[in-house]
C-alpha cells in the first residue's frame, strides 16, 4: 500500500532486503530490516505511536497534556513527531553527551530538552525524568522501559511482517536497548517458529558511560525477560564501526551505529552456522540511517581506527 | 586455565586500580573464587546467594554468561572475560 491517510498511518510496513555479498554462503543468507524507512527515519515510530496511542484510548493522555521521557535520541524524535500532529507538548530527558543532530532533530520538531550529566549515562537521564513526572502529577511519562505497549508494537507489527516476508527465518538480531523489540519480535516468532533463534547486541560504551558511584544503582529494563532470548552478545564501539563502514561498502546500505553492532552479532552467528556446515535464514534490524552521526565522521575516516575515535565518550547506539 | 578478566571503573578500588586481571579456572565460578583469593571482597560483588548479581553483567568472549551456562560456563586457555555493570542502554 503507498496510500495513506496521515504521517503516522504510514508506520511500520518496511522492507527486508537479502545482503548477497556479506551473507557467507548460499546456505547462509543474511536479511536487513530497513526500520530507518519509518516516517522520522528509525524503528522508534513503532513504539512512540503505540505508547501514545495506548494512552489517548485509556484516558491518560488528553488534548494540551504535557509528554516526559528519557530518552537518548530515536525514541524522542519518534515522540516528537506523533506529539507535533496530535498536538501534545514534548518534553525529553536525555544525557548530555548524544549526538548535536539529535537535539537539532528534536527542537526542529518542537520538543523542549532537559540535559542529564554525561557521567550519569542513560541511568541518570531516567532517574531526573522519574523525579520531575513525580513533580508534576499532571505531566505523562509513557516510559519505554517498562510501558508494554513498546514490546507490543513489535509482537504486534515487526514480528508478522518479519514473518510474511521470511516464511524461512532461523535467526532473528535485534538490539537491546529498551529491549522492546527483541521482547516483541521474540515473543512474537517463537509462538510461531518454536525452533527460531533470538538473539541480542547489546552496545558496549565507553567506560565514562558505566560511572555509576554503586552497583546497586544499576538498571535493567521491567520489559526484559531473559527467557525470551537465546543469547545475548556485548559489542564494542570498534566492531560496531567497523560494520557499520562495511555494510555501507559492501551492500550500499547508509545506517547508524548500532546497526553496525546488530550486524557484528548476526555475521558471527552465520560464521557460526557456515562452518558447522548448516544452513540459516539471519534477520536484522537497521534501526536507523546514518544521517544523524555524519558529525561523528565514522563515515569519512581514512580508516576503521580512525573512525572509531569519533566515538569516544558518546553515547553511540 | 588462565584467562583475563576485564574489571569495570567501579570496581578497580579492590584490583589496586587494575583495568585487567589474570585469573585462572576452568569454570567462570572457580575463577570467580580465584578472583576472590586474590582481591578479597571482589568475589561478593559479582556473586549473591550463589547466583550472579542482578545488576552485573560477565560476558566471555564478549557472549553473556547468562546463556552458557552462568556460573558454570567452561573457559579456555586465553579467554576473555568482561564484567560490566548493567545500565540503561541501548539506542532509546
């Protein structure tokens, strides 16, 4: 369908091309979700349109209210649009220490920003927008951490058309962040598929980005469920750049670091999987296009080394 | 089994300030013990109740323990160990 009545029915439904070149055999064939054709350009104009719709049907969410969320980038930008055409106010909690171009995004489209200490990671950005949604009773936080309508989004949307599209599918990647969409996806194929692989990359920062002053102040997510994953992989900025660079040479696709760091745990799996003489249907996410880490200069860099110093300090994925 | 331990900023007050340990074992919980020979305490951070620490994270060859069998996950000559705390990540 290439018809629609509004911006944000035209969520969801991208395509899912096969990657010849990087796919390590015929047997073994490696599949991209292109989430960056979504209408602001990430797969988080899945979860922000069902959270927020979620909430105008059970009565949380009314005309003038104000939205709180912290958020690193995608998912305010996602939120930023779906409030812009439904009239709601934005306000985004995000650490100090994201890209330039995601706080440009985000005010082009109205949202208001409210800086976290960098030293506090994503940790702190959610605690200070716990603190001033507690403040002001009137503002609504959807919170994408433990708001079930993100991982339904997914169970709902991703996951079928995955499924439509790759009757054949043995492996699905995807990136834990929220964890929202390998919750859904997951949830989603192995009801369908009961032989089918989930697997995560998990992004793994720079050391200012685990400054926490206790363990006890660490966080995970209340959407998580570990039984919904097969395995789970931490990749670090130098592999994540380096697919990154190799995906855009190699099958021309223009996406965003973590992507980079789903496609370093789905080759492996493939290598995996081509040298035990198997045979595999692997999908993945391209959660997002490049553009908003041009500024970055990954992509211009003579070489991976150098491409990876663009990372330092920031909060990448 | 000798294999190397990445420590996280958190913890390195108990490692003299070291970001790499060596340790030995030929599981992750007898080089956990190893561990905790060595740096006294360090032990009890990473494991409660004979379960890993809800809050961190241990991955051998960057693959989290959590799904290779926790505790138990076998280790080779040269392995890598990285323990991270858990933290809200990811590109949200």
């Amino acid at each position: 369908m290439t018809r629609y009545s509004s911006l944000v029915d035209a969520v969801g439904g991208t395509p899912l091309v096969g990657l010849p070149r990087l796919s390590p055999s015929a047997d073994v064939r490696l599949w991209a979700k292109l989430e960056d054709r979504n209408p602001t350009g990430s797969i988080k104009d899945r979860p922000a349109l069902a959270m927020v719709a979620a909430a105008e049907a059970d009565g949380r969410l009314r005309p003038g209210c104000t939205v709180i969320e912290p958020t690193s980038g995608n998912t305010g930008i996602s939120l930023a649009m779906v409030c812009r055409v439904k009239g709601y106010r934005l306000i985004c909690v995000m650490p100090e220490n994201t890209s330039q171009e995601r706080k440009l995004l985000l005010r082009a489209y109205g949202a208001q920003i409210i800086s976290s200490p960098a030293a506090g990671g994503s940790n702190a950005a959610v605690a200070m927008a716990k603190e001033l949604a507690a403040d002001h009773p009137d503002w609504v936080m959807l919170y994408q951490y433990g708001n079930p309508d993100n991982a339904l989004a997914h169970y709902t949307g991703t996951g079928p058309e995955l499924l439509v599209d790759l009757p054949e599918l043995t492996h699905f990647v995807g990136g834990l962040g929220t964890t929202g969409t390998l919750m859904g996806v997951g949830r989603y194929l192995r009801e369908q598929l009961p032989d089918v692989q989930i697997v995560a990359a998990e992004p793994r920062y720079g050391e200012l980005v685990y400054g926490l002053r206790n363990l006890d102040e660490g966080f995970v997510p209340e959407l998580y469920d570990e039984s919904v994953l097969t395995s789970r992989f931490s990749v670090g900025p130098d592999d994540a750049v380096r697919r990154t660079r190799e995906l855009l040479e190699v099958e021309g696709i223009f996406a965003g670091i973590s992507t980079g760091a789903i496609l370093h745990a789905a080759l492996g799996i493939a290598a995996r999987v081509a040298r035990d003489g198997g045979s595999a249907d692997i999908a993945f996410v391209v959660c997002d296009g490049g553009w908003k880490y041009l500024s970055t200069g990954v992509y211009e860099a003579g070489d991976d080394a150098q491409a990876s110093v663009g990372l330092e300090g920031q909060l990448w994925a | 089994m000798s294999v190397s331990v990445s420590v996280p900023t958190i913890l390195r007050p108990m490692t003299k300030g070291e970001k790499s340990v060596s340790a030995d074992g030929a599981t992750l919980s007898e080089v956990i013990a190893d561990l905790e020979n060595n740096y006294a305490g360090l032990g009890g951070r990473l494991v409660k109740d004979g379960a890993l620490h809800r809050f961190v994270n241990i991955y051998v060859n960057d693959e989290d323990v959590r799904f290779t069998g926790g505790l138990d996950t076998q280790l080779k000559d040269g392995d890598q160990v990285t323990i991270l705390p858990a933290v809200a990540g990811g590109r949200f």
